[in-house]
C-alpha cells in the first residue's frame, strides 16, 4: 500500500552508485533514518546508474571490481588521477556521455526534491552534468564514505557535507575553503540494527558455540578459498581452540567453494553465503578478518570488533586502515603469514 504524505510535505532524493557495497548501504542508512526520525518527509533512494547508457551501467561496476582486485595499480594511478581538480574535467566530459539526461531531468521534475543527498561524488556529478538552475539550485549535501577525503566529493554548489572524522573536515576547510559550519562531523552513516542490544549468549547457542572459547568472523569478498583454507588449517596447527565463522558474502565463487569442501563437517567451524544478519555475527565475534571500507570500518566500531584487514584496495581504503590502526582497533596484513 502506497505510503500517504501531508499535503506540502517534504521531500528528499537521495542518490548513490553501486561502487562496492558501501555507498548503497550508507544511502540505505540514511533512507532508514528518515522513517524513523521524520516519517512525514517523503524519500526516494535512487541507483543513479539506472539513468546512464546500459553499457556505463553496467561496465562501471565491473571496472570498479576488476581493476581494484585484478590490476589495482590501474585503480590507484585513476585514484591519484582525479584527486586533483583541474583533472575533474575529464569527468565531466564522461558524465556528459553516459547520462540519459532527458530521462533523469524528467524524473527531478517530477518528484521535484527539496534536498538532495548524494551517497558517491558521481550522483552530484551527474546532477549537475543536467544542467539548469532549477535542479543544480536544489540544496544538496554529500556524504563522504571514507575515513579521508578525495577532491571529487568536493563541489562549490553543495550546501552541506556529512562526514567521519575533525580530520576529513580540516580537509575540506584547508584544500578547499569550504566553510566549517557547512561541514557536519557525523561519522559513517550505517543501518541501525548495529546499535541494537542482541543477547549475545543466545546467538552463540544457536550456533552450537561454546561461549568461553574466542570466535573469529571471516567475511568474504576479499579473501580466495585457497587462502580461507590456509588460514584455517594455520589456526589448526597452532593448537589454539577458536571458532570460526564464514561469511562468503556477495562471493558466489567463493560461496560454491564452501558449499562442497569439508568445512561444514567441522564443528567449531559455521559458513554462509550472503546474509542480512552480520549484525548478530559481529555481535559475537572477538575478531574479524574482512575488507577495510569505509562502512565495514564503521559497522564494526559500533560493535566494538577489533579487526584484521586484508586486500586493502589501494590508496582509498588505506585511509580507513590508517585510522583504525591509530586508533588501536585494527591491523593490515599483506599475506596470509602475517
């Protein structure tokens, strides 16, 4: 049934691209906040790829993937590339291409936001790549994602930017005059389940866990099968009595890997495939083995989860790697022996 608003009600547009899992999971963060907090604003959390040519939509996502896995020295020169804003025009151009704009401009027009919130730098790029006064007038914010700052979020027309830390703010204040009050120190937006109170003893019975004995979290999508099963027989080896849990994720081939070998057969050890309960899994945990973005980062601060990075995709993630490990609540690691 079809959710009724108050006449003159207000409305926001909240907008993210699905560059790794981290962006749509901060823009459905906020999107969750609203009907908690303000249920009276009407919300629309929008794919911003679902407005750009097919082969954009659904190359840009591959490329994401594959060049920050397969080849990230290719990652990190474009990282480098367009951390520097006289390189921005290039975007621009490339923005200029893929969007459908008459399509998008239509949809602005119609749901005719009165805040726009953008969860990447490319949905704000693409709304002013639309161009005209009555859309890149809308007041808009930006959401940095990440425990540093590239010069892409950054963007004179934006009213109001939404971040992690004093640093990344100094950041914005520094290299880009932005005014300080324009600048909100929030932290990462994440789902507000990782805030609920779970009864930790019954998670670990419900595992068949013993809850004296200490319990790692592997969470996929960063980590071979082949590597999995090093690490695991290492921790054997060692003679040291921990449970494990993996969580292959987004994974499938990782995913279909678990599912035939032995692993299920071994009592302290529990596997899954993707699932909408990490929370629990966190919760429970002393450890976690897992990427370093940003949301992941935030998610496990929340849960008081000290963590072990691996596979950092360059340059971007080592400013979440850095802040945890100044902190004292994480460790990178560069091969499975450390």
């Amino acid at each position: 049934m079809e959710k009724k608003y108050p006449l003159g009600h207000k409305k926001v547009l909240i907008l993210y691209a699905p560059l790794g899992a981290g962006h749509g999971a901060a823009a459905k963060a906020v999107e969750e906040a609203f009907a908690l907090k303000y249920p009276n604003i009407e919300v629309k959390n929008v794919n911003i790829l679902d407005y750009t040519v097919k082969s954009f939509r659904f190359g840009l996502p591959w490329a994401f993937s594959y060049f920050n896995s397969k080849a990230p020295f290719v990652y990190k020169w474009v990282y480098r590339f367009y951390n520097n804003q006289t390189n921005h025009k290039n975007a621009n151009r490339i923005s200029g291409i893929v969007l459908k704009k008459k399509k998008f401009v239509k949809f602005i027009e119609e749901f005719n936001p009165n805040f726009i919130i953008s969860a990447n730098p490319l949905p704000r790029q693409l709304v002013l790549e639309a161009g005209g006064k009555k859309i890149t007038d809308i007041p808009s914010a930006n959401i940095c994602t990440d425990f540093g700052f590239h010069s892409l979020w950054y963007d004179n027309k934006v009213k109001y930017y939404f971040v992690a830390t004093e640093s990344v703010k100094n950041a914005l204040m520094n290299n880009h005059n932005v005014a300080g009050e324009k600048i909100m120190v929030t932290g990462i937006p994440i789902c507000s389940k990782f805030n609920k109170k779970l009864d930790r003893e019954k998670i670990i019975k419900d595992l068949g866990f013993d809850a004296s004995k200490p319990i790692l979290l592997i969470v996929g999508g960063k980590i071979s099968y082949n590597n999995l099963i090093k690490i695991i027989k290492g921790i054997k080896r060692s003679g040291k009595i921990v449970q494990l849990i993996v969580v292959a994720g987004r994974d499938k081939v990782l995913e279909k890997k678990i599912s035939s070998s032995d692993l299920k057969n071994d009592k302290a050890i529990r596997t899954f495939g993707f699932v909408d309960n990490l929370e629990e899994y966190m919760t429970i945990a002393d450890l976690i083995l897992t990427k370093a973005g940003g949301l992941t980062v935030s998610e496990c601060l929340v849960e008081n989860l000290l963590m072990i990075f691996n596979n950092v995709i360059p340059i971007q993630e080592d400013d979440n790697v850095e802040y945890s490990e100044k902190n004292g609540v994480g460790v990178k690691v560069n091969n499975v022996k450390e």
